[in-house]
C-alpha cells in the first residue's frame, strides 16, 4: 500500500445509532486514508460528546453547530485542520451546511438527496464551480465494482446503442409504519418538513435513477411519475413508478416502493443495446450479467484480470472473495481522498455535484408530474 | 388413468413449420384426452393435405376454409364431428373463425389476442353466453403449477392486502428484425392488417397483462401506456411500459419489450401486499419465492403435498422432475377437455371468454393512451 | 414435421399408477412416431386390461406374461406387430424379459438398472452383437439439450483435458421409509429379491455414474464405495459416495442419497479441464455454465443458434421456452425410432447396450468396494 | 457503539503485498475495538519498515525476529505493550512463534493450518491451557452470520439427526502453477519446507473440514482421503476428496481442488438431518438454504429478527445491505476482543484451539490415508 498522509474528516450528524454515520466511518477507515478528527455527531451536544469518547476522539473537536465547527476548525493549522467534512443529516439541513463548508474551503462529502430543492442544489453547483472544492455525493451503489464495469462495458459499445433502461428499487420496511400513526411520527423521511417534498422517491428512487445515468452515460430528458402515499393521512410518497425519456430516443422506467412488503434492499438495473444486454441487482452484487445477441450470456465478477481498470481497483480481494456494501462506500472515499490529493481520478471514482443536481431534479420532477396527474416534466 | 372418451378436436391454422401448431398439438395429446380429426392447416390447401397426411388424418377432414370445415363437419355424426376446434391463425382472422364456429355448435380454443377490437370482443362474449359452448383463449403460462399456486395463495390470503403489481414480459427477437426492411415485410406480427393495432402489446404486453389479473383476481380499472415502436417506419410497438390502477388502491406496471436485445422469454410478476410479496419468473418455473413480512422467505415448487388442489394436480411427475411449457399447454387442455365433458372444474383451470375480453382491452386502452399522449385510460 | 409410418411399441409394465409408464407413453406421444399397441401393462391381469381400455388400445394385444405377448405378436404381420417393447419392470425382471425379446427379433427400451448381475449384462450384450437389434437403456437426463450440449464442448476440447469430474444425486424421499418397517415392506427398491444388490446406486447413483461417462466421453478405471443402509434392519444401501479413477489420470467422485431429507431430485454434474469447467444443474436444466480460465463465465441455454447439432435438434420451441423431463425422455425416444428406421443417428442421442453394461458394472463394483471396507475395485 | 479501550495488536507477517495482512488490518480496524502498533511485517527489515510507515506506526515498534518482538515489547507498560499478535507468516513458521508468544504472556490470533504436525499441535494445545491465553485459529468463513445461524438452527434441532454432511472447496488457481515448474518454485504453498505436507488440504480442504465440525457440532472420528498432486513433478497434493465417518452414524465428503480450473473460490456445505437440511455457499454468502421434509423450502438472509443472537450481532448493517469477507473476519476479530476484554462470548464466535488441533489433524489424516492407498485414518 503505498503511503498517503491520511485526510482529516470530520462528521455532521452519523451519531451513536447512525447506521449512515458507521457506514461512512468504516468506509473512511478501510483504505487507511483518513482519520475521523471531529464534528458534531448529533444534534444533542452531550450526546455528541459521548459518542466522540467512544471513538477516542478528542472533546475539543466536538462542536454543536455547523458555524461553531467552521469557526473552531479555521483556528487550527491547515495541518491538522478538517479537510473534508461528511455532511450525514436529515435532508433538509444539507443545503445550508454544504454552503457553509464550501464557503469556508472545507471539500465535501454529503449525503443524497443533496438538497431539497432544484434551486438550493443548482447553488451549490455554483459553489463548488466557484470554490474547486471537492464534492461528493454518495450514491454508495457506484462504488461496488460490477456497477463501475457495466459503465464501463456501456461506454466501451459493448451493448451497442441503448433502446431501454429498467432500473427498480424495493424495500418494504415503510409498511408496517406507514399505517401506524404513531410510528409514523418517529419516522423523519416521512416528515415534510425534514425530508422535503418526497419519501420513496427522494430517498432510493433517487439511487435508481442515478445508476440509470451513471451507467449509461446519459442523460434523462423527461418523466412522467405515478407516486403514491399508501395510506391518505400520509403526506409523502411511499411508492411510485416513473417513466423516463431518456437521450435521443431511448425509453426507460423506475420503479421505487418503501412498501413492497418482503422485499429487503432489491434495487437492480438492466439496459438494452441494439447489440445485447448487461443487468445487475444489489443484493448479488458481485455478478453482472451480459446478454449478448447471439453468444451465451456472460457472468462478470470481481477480481478478474478481463476487467476494465476502475472495476479492477475497486476490490482488494482475490475473484471469489464477497466484498459488500461498506467496500463499495469505501472505494467512493477512495476515490474522494486521490482528487483531494490533486491525483488523476478515473470518472465514475466517485459521485460529483452534477450527480447530486441530477437526482435533485428528478425527484422534483417526479413529485411535479405526478401533482400533475402523470403530465411529462422536463429534467 | 381415468378412462375419458377422447375429444374429437380441429384445428384453424397450425400447419407444417407454426410454433404454436405444434405447442397444441403436443398439449392436446400429453392427458390423451384429445384426438387431432382435421382441420385448416394452412392457407394453402396443397400445405394443408400434406400436413394432415405427416399426421396420419385422413384426407376427407382436411379443409380449404372455415365454412367448408364447418358444412363438412355438420354432416358427420355427433360422435365423429369435431367438438372442438383451435383457432390458431393470425390474429385478424380470428374474429370471424370463432364467431362462424360458436354459432354452429362448436368448442374453441383460442390464440391471443382473442379480438382485434373490443366491439369484436363483447360480441364473442355474447356468442359464448348465449351458446352456453366451452370458450378458452390460451393465455399457456396460466396453465404453469406455480402461477396457478401463485393465485391460489394470494386468494387464500397469504400476502394479505394486495399494494403493488409488476409485470414484465422481455424478449429481444425483434431486435435484428425491426430496423430491417427486408425482415420487417417477412413479420406478421409488424402488419397492422394481420397483427391489429399493436404488435409488441398484443403479443406479449397481453400475457403480462392476463397474468396480472389472473392471479391477483383484481380487475385493473386504467391504464396509462407509453408505446415505442423502435424505428420510424415502423407502425406498430415493439417495446413499452404502461402504468395501471388496479382495484381500489393498488398500483402497477407492466413493461413489455421484443427490443431487449438478449432477453429470451423473460416473463416475470411480483406482487406485494400487505402482508408480503410473492414472485414467478416464467424462464425458471418451477419455483415461486414468498418473501413474508418477517420470517425467512419461502420457495414453493411443484409435486409438493403442501400445495392447493389446482397446482397440485397440475404436474405429472414428482418434486423435481422439470415440467415445462408444453405441460402447462397440456395443463389447460386438461381444463378443456373437463369443461367439455361436463365436469366441475377449479375456476383456473382454463383462461376463458373473460380473460379474452380483458386482454383485447388492455391492448386497445394502451395503444389509445399512447395516440393520446399518455393518458389514463380506462379498462 | 416428415411423415414416418408410426413405429408399433408394447410396454412390459408401466400400468396405471406407474409414473415410468406415464413418463415413456407422453415421451413416446410427444413427437408423434410411436404407437402403443399393448403389452403386459401389470402383473395383474385384469388390471392390465383395464389400463389398456383406458387407453384405447384393444383387448387382443393385452398379454398376461412376457411369453404370450411374444408368441401373440409373432402371428400378426410385420406391419402390425410391435416392433419394439419398452421394458419398465422392477429390476430384476429385466434381464429374463429383454433376452427373450431380443432373441425373437423385437427392439427393446428398457429401464435402469438393465440387469441385477454383471453376468446378466454381458450376456444381452452379447445378444444384442448378436441380433442387430436396437437396444437402448432410458438413462432419461441424458436426453437434455443441456447434458448434449455439454458432451459436444467437452469432445470439441472447449475445457481441454479433464482433470476433476463430481456428480451427485440426492433425494430424500427414502427418509421416512426406511426407518418405518411397515413402509419399508412396501416399496420394492429396498427388497434385494426385486431391487438386486443395491437400492440407492442402482437406482440413481447409477444415473449418476452414467452422466460422468456420457459426458466426459471417458471411462472410469476403478471405484471405492462407502455405502450405507441408513438404519440396521435395512438391507440395502439408501446412501453413499464413491470415489473414482476415470482415463489415465482423472478423479472423480459420486454422491448418492435418497435420504437427503428435502432435496427433491438434485442431479448435478461438474467437470474441470485445464482449460476451464462446465456444470449442469438437473433441477434447472435449461442451463448450462462454462466456466472459462480467464474469461467472464457463460451460460448456455436451449433454443439457440450457438449450440451444437444434437443439442439444437433436442428442442421443440425457442430459447426461453422451458422444456422438461418428458421433453429429454422424448428426445431419447427420437433417437432411438431413428436407430429403428435405419437413419443415421448421432452418437448420444439415446444411450446403448454399452451404456447398460457399464451401469451395471459400477453398481456390482461399488457394493463389492463397500463389502471390502472401502477397497478400489476395477470397473 | 459501546466504549472500548482499544486492543493493541501486533503482526507476524502480513506486510506490504500481502493480501491476508490486508484482510486482518481491516478486520481489525472494522469494529474499532483494535490498533495495529507494529511488528515484524515482513522477513526483509527494511521492507518491514517501510511498510509501517505507510501505517503511521512508528519505527521503533518494527521489529526483525519474533524474539525481538517480544523482548522489546517486554520493555513496555502493560498498557502501551501489544496484547495480541496475529501470526500471518507461511505455515511452517507458525508453531515456533505463537509458542514463543503464548509463553510470554501475548494472546494470539494464527492463520490456519495452525502448525504442520499433529505435535505441535497438541504441544500449542497444552500451551494455551497452562496459560490461560486467548488463542484464535482464523478460519474466517466462520464468521459469516449465515454460517453462524447454519451452527444454531442445527443445534437447535431443526434439521433433526444428522445423517450426511458434504462440504467442497474449489478453486482453481493453480492450474496454470502447477504444470509449470519457474511458477511452481515461487509458489511456497507447493514447498514442503514452508507449507508443511499438503498444499490444498492445508490451505482450504482444513477450512470445509471446520465448517463440516462447526457448523454439525459433531466430531469426525476417521477419514479417508485420494489426493492427487496434479503431476509427477510436483510433491503437494492440489486436489482431492476425502470420505468421512463423522459422529456414530454420520457419513461425509471433503472435496477440495486447487485446479478446479474456472472455479473462484467455491466453499460450500451441505447438511442433511433426518427433518431437513442446510445449505449454504460461500460465493454468495448472505444466503442461507432450509430445506424442511415437507414444507417450502427457505432463504435465511442477514440483518433480520428472527436470526439467532450471534447470526443477529453479525451483521452491522439492515436486511438485503451486503456485507463480505472483510466483515466476517472482523466478526471473528470482534469475538476475540471480547474474550481478551473477558466478557462472556457465544460459543462459535471464533475458532478456538480446538478447531487448530482438530483441522491439523484432519491434514495429517489425510495425508496419512493417501499414502496408505486410501485406508481409513482415525482423527
């Protein structure tokens, strides 16, 4: 392993009981190339203190806002100052968090959806044009390597010219909380004022639709978007379907529930060439699937000599060995830490701000068709 | 085996090199419940006779035409006459066929789609009420164990409350054909005169569709369809996605395509209710996953104790021993061949004049929602 | 379809409840070059006529022993005698049964285990040298496009020489039959007098076996068999592994249970070459994965132009349109009624004398290895 | 996340280009209950060296011999001093160091085989008895969640009595190593001298061994094993399989190939009771088969309720979220820690002594059995 100076990260939000907050920190521990410095890991500062001794981080580097961080980290050396700070909360406090970091020279890392409105992300975009900071959003499912080959694959003309593009995304763990008052006031994605105009959509609709562009390499045109709440006193949507226009001529559709009820993590893609097909699905991530016209169809996995660079990269273990979830995050910091560093970085390394506009807009879209009654909206 | 006396059955179409000729053919004689008598073979007479003679069917009951097979038939006794008669032609010309043959006292088994309108359509369903004669349009994959489980289970309550439906119907055939020419004037299924309004819909969009309704026992109410027709000069759909409301709340889609490039026959439906989801691949059939809402998920397969009347005597062999299509043709043959002899059978047992009128729907109300724009269309 | 005057066949056994009847009178049906004319359906007459009744096969071709039905249809014609007997006894009827028929010119089909002793197996194969006769032994899997396919790769060297060969067969039905003494009285294939030697071996490690041969186009050298009767008051084996010496320097290995309590029917075979593997799944058979050295697996399928003449020719429908068992047993039946005519017949399309023999030499091998505490026996 | 003094670690081995130095240093990190301090990294000081300083460990904890470990280490406080050494050097190095190690007071975690003789086995043994010291065998696909709820529902009683267990371990990688001799110099693991007396029992046949004892709780009580060197030239078996007679009635199979070409890493196990079996594969880790005798069969997956306590506690992220290799290891990682902090751990959360003694074993049987033309060899 070759030797870097570890970047100083640093946290807002990912707290105690933060699966996003451990998901990030072991992401950052696993190439060795940061160290979690600081932040504020909740929006109570004891607790945030707690769980800052718990990972032998010391107090003077916790902080209770945003601004008390910014203020506090600009007094330190550019040396042990934050680098890059991981902006992990509820959707609606990104926006005014990213600025402020951005404003102030910290690169970042954030979470998805970016912001809760086209306007507030089209800012930021300005921001990090303006600033050269370094961005990240962290669609966590471009990090696994068969995702970043089939990219490849497509660029490569291995399918030929795209006709159509199904990506899905089904959970269903919003189904026994999504007709439960009670446990529906617990639940912030349900919540408007936290989550923004949409639940299903703006949460795992929004990954979907970004492996749609990140693997294909284009770019959606319009959509028309059939959402629904599950249950009238719900506000935001728990499910929906979702018709894209896509490039010059190319069709496709996602598919999003939070009530699809069994279902686990199923989010998978399949796009068809006028020379063959590639398809993948999350929970089986290490295998990707090529339909050729005429041949046998083909399984890529992990870890082989035929695959393209990034994919080849993007594992540490021998072909046959799992690498999962936290893998796939940890090669997004990897690829965050080599553009911090000035290094070259292969596109796809990690997910940029044109992304997090990208799936901003779509859930806008989405929610603005389907007030419309199913009208085509422009992305 | 029970003894039955062997149905005396005619075909419409079906000659020496059609697919489907063969898949009935084989379905009828698999429960030896059937006995092939005659038939129109083929457009050409000269075609037609010498089928017939690679059948061992005497000469004096092959025909140039429907009238003339039904005036010939009408003058054998009851007990040599055909009962029944598959019309297998194209589908412009099943209309006609069906409606001579019901008014004169026959049977029919029927290809999809049944109609190429709906008028065409309800006037079948009169006929059939009125003549009170067995009336099957062969929706085959109904005829597969699992998916007759996968009906029984959701009627029984299984998955609770039904939420979403996903159908799909993939295959790429279509692909090096419908940017050719050449090809494309060689396709009947591409001629609006012969195929109806829709290709890709009323080919395979419809089976997606009868699935849909088959086993969940809802009845969709609109339907909002983006059809694609792959080239310019092309007229008919060889690829779409269509939105449905199905029942009181429920949601669905159906994607339909013969552009996958590499996709083989990869029908497919997943349902999830309230309680859990339930999904069939027709490529793998002999397998139904449950996913329950909290326990482990569950693989039903065929010739297994712990499965509903209908799917269980739906194989013919032990568990594990691979049925296939051609079973599942046999398997809605058998249901015939019991509606004919006068038996009760299992509501399932056969797809019927409903499931025709259904389909002929759903493939007009998709090809207006497309002409308008995508707009909902009722069912 | 050609027109092939329909080839006369009788069954020995295969009576009403007889699923090994059902299985060769649909494979015999399906592509309409066999007519069964009668036979000895039972060892109960009256059950045997009332079986043929229910077929509509005449009283006079129902015969009460082997003998009569052999001087019965020596008085008619050649035109409507059988001209070949499919035998479906239990095991050690065989070997009496196919001499006789070979012996008075009849063609015969006949069950696995062909005989009970290696002895008996060498004197049909001598008959069969002697007659001219076509003899073929229903190792059913065999007829799988997918098995085909696999023989064909390995002759044309796609995995170049074979180093690794492992097939299994496991079943669990014998579970709750071996320890229950009252239905252990019941069931035929744990009683030495009928079942020979060995239960488990002879009826599916056998299959098994044959596979390993038919496949590879090798021949096993030597076997050590650890074998077990699964409870004290059994006699004969329910399980067991062996291992095998196959070619110069090959290994291999069978495992075989019927006490696998929940497999269902789990035939599987894997072969390792210096240049990559291949592997079938009975349970999915329309697949087929090749597993290249340094290249993304494939997977075959049936239906497709890439695949080899016998395999191609060993389909009825496209790609994607599942066929089963009965469809591998039909092929079987077609290669064989091809070898009646007189036509040139691809080596492997059903399996011969030789097969036969060499079956029955791996069973006698393994229960004398298992008798010897686990010694190599020659085979 | 609970508070922990973090542990500190030290290696043997494990250095810059070596993959299973990697796989520990995250395992470790992944729960942040560990800190790597230093070690002797490599045989070369100065690359040892170098490769501590691409870790941010300082120099003067980089030592060149074990003894220089331990004497320098001596020289620290308690608390500052390594607690745990992970001995990650070729085989035949292990028994001296984690003798030495264990005799000075350090718990140690050593990769599997755990010595080359059965002797130094049992010596370790008594050594860790006399010293009360925590001592782990790395047999890493133990901690997988559904290898661990595999180990509980059986103990359990799910599947009942077990009646046959069959574990293989595939690979393929030495196929091109193996025919040529400058690759097989610089491959240690086919060097008597450094890998002890097997190359493929020792380095995966040991891991499906443990998983057949772990996973059953039962005990093997003799094995018999035809291993195969792949050719002449070469004096370590890289393929083979082995018989075993487990428990009082159980019989079982090891089969084990490192020239299994095409194979990536293909550890699977299958059990089968006198109730139903399990079945789990490695490639696809989060997966867990159930085959009940007369019920749908089902997939177990991680992160839900109804997992047993250590399947539940080894996952860290919700149902359907892979997680890989590096996340078992660090399962066991996590185990060992809590055992050095002296709280209770569940059996099975990492591989003990025992497991060392009893895989040695298995490897010298083995080995034993071949050289006496496959005689059965106590365990």
């Amino acid at each position: 392993m070759e030797k870097f100076a570890q970047i100083k990260l640093g946290f807002l939000g990912g707290g105690a009981n933060s699966l996003i907050g451990q998901m990030h920190r072991i992401a950052a521990l696993m190439h060795e190339r940061y160290q979690l410095v600081g932040g504020v890991f909740s929006s109570n500062f004891d607790c945030s203190l707690a769980h800052a001794m718990s990972l032998d981080i010391p107090q003077n580097r916790v902080y209770d806002t945003v601004d008390s961080l910014i203020s506090g980290e600009m007094r330190l050396s550019a040396s042990e100052r934050m680098a890059v700070v991981a902006v992990l909360t509820p959707n609606a406090l990104h926006f005014d968090a990213v600025k402020k970091l951005l404003s102030t020279g910290f690169h970042v890392i954030c979470e998805k959806p970016m912001t809760t409105t086209v306007e507030d992300a089209l800012t930021l975009q300005s921001l990090v044009e303006q600033t050269g900071k370094v961005f990240c959003v962290t669609h966590t499912y471009t990090g696994y390597p068969m995702v970043r080959q089939m990219r490849e694959l497509i660029a490569r003309g291995l399918i030929g010219d795209i006709q159509r593009i199904d990506a899905q995304y089904l959970q269903g763990w919003l189904n026994p909380i999504v007709k439960d008052d009670q446990k529906r006031a617990n639940t912030w994605r349900l919540d408007p004022a936290v989550s923004g105009s949409s639940c299903c959509f703006g949460d795992i609709g929004i990954h979907a639709f970004n492996l749609v562009e990140f693997v294909s390499g284009l770019s959606a045109k319009s959509v028309l978007a059939d959402l629904h709440s599950g249950e009238r006193s719900n506000h935001l949507d728990v499910d929906g379907t979702a018709l894209l226009r896509i490039g010059t001529d190319v069709r496709g559709s996602i598919r999003a529930s939070q009530i699809a009820t069994g279902e686990e993590n199923n989010l998978s893609i399949s796009i068809y060439g006028n020379r063959g097909g590639l398809k993948w699905e999350q929970e089986n991530p290490n295998r990707l699937v090529h339909l050729p016209e005429e041949e046998p169809s083909q399984i890529y996995t992990p870890g082989n000599m035929y695959l393209g660079a990034l994919a080849m990269s993007s594992t540490k273990l021998p072909a046959g060995h799992p690498e999962g979830l936290f893998d796939a995050m940890a090669n997004i910091y990897s690829g965050v830490a080599s553009a911090i560093h000035g290094d070259a970085t292969s596109p796809g390394s990690f997910p940029t701000i044109e992304d997090g506009v990208r799936g901003v807009r779509f859930v806008a879209a989405s929610v603005a068709s389907n007030l419309r009654g199913q009208q085509w909206v422009d992305l």
